[in-house]
C-alpha cells in the first residue's frame, strides 16, 4: 500500500526544521565576540536537535510504511 501522502508532512516539517537549525548554526559561527567554549556549545546544540530530529523522521517513516499511521493506537 502506498502511504506517501502521510509521509509529506513529517518530511517538509523535519526540512524546515533542519533548516532553521543549520541557519542558526551559520549565524552562531558567524559572530565573532563569541567565546570559543560558548560557539562551541552553540553549534553542537542545535546539530545534536538536527541529528535526533532526522532519527524521528526515519523512524516515523518505518511506522507509517509498515502501517501504524497512528501513533496513540500504542497507548
């Protein structure tokens, strides 16, 4: 059965999400009068969001194609 239609919205959140988290990246490694130990810190938070962000997705993906479109039927 083809749930590509239930996959769109997880996929276009997920992007601008990412987007929005790699922009903040871009602007924290941008600024100069930033402190090396806090730029740290300020770009590996939102990659670490990235990252587990990306992990949901794919994982939501495997649930709607193996057919649990709804997730509060665990529950």
């Amino acid at each position: 059965m083809n749930h590509t239609k239930k996959m769109i919205a997880p996929i276009i959140i997920t992007a601008l999400m990412v987007l929005y988290y790699a922009g903040m990246v871009v602007l924290f490694l941008c600024v100069g009068d930033i402190p090396f130990w806090a730029k740290t810190v300020l770009v590996i938070a939102p990659l670490a969001v990235c990252g587990v962000m990306i992990g949901v997705l794919v994982s939501r993906i495997k649930e709607i194609r193996g057919g649990e479109e709804d997730d509060l039927s665990k529950y």
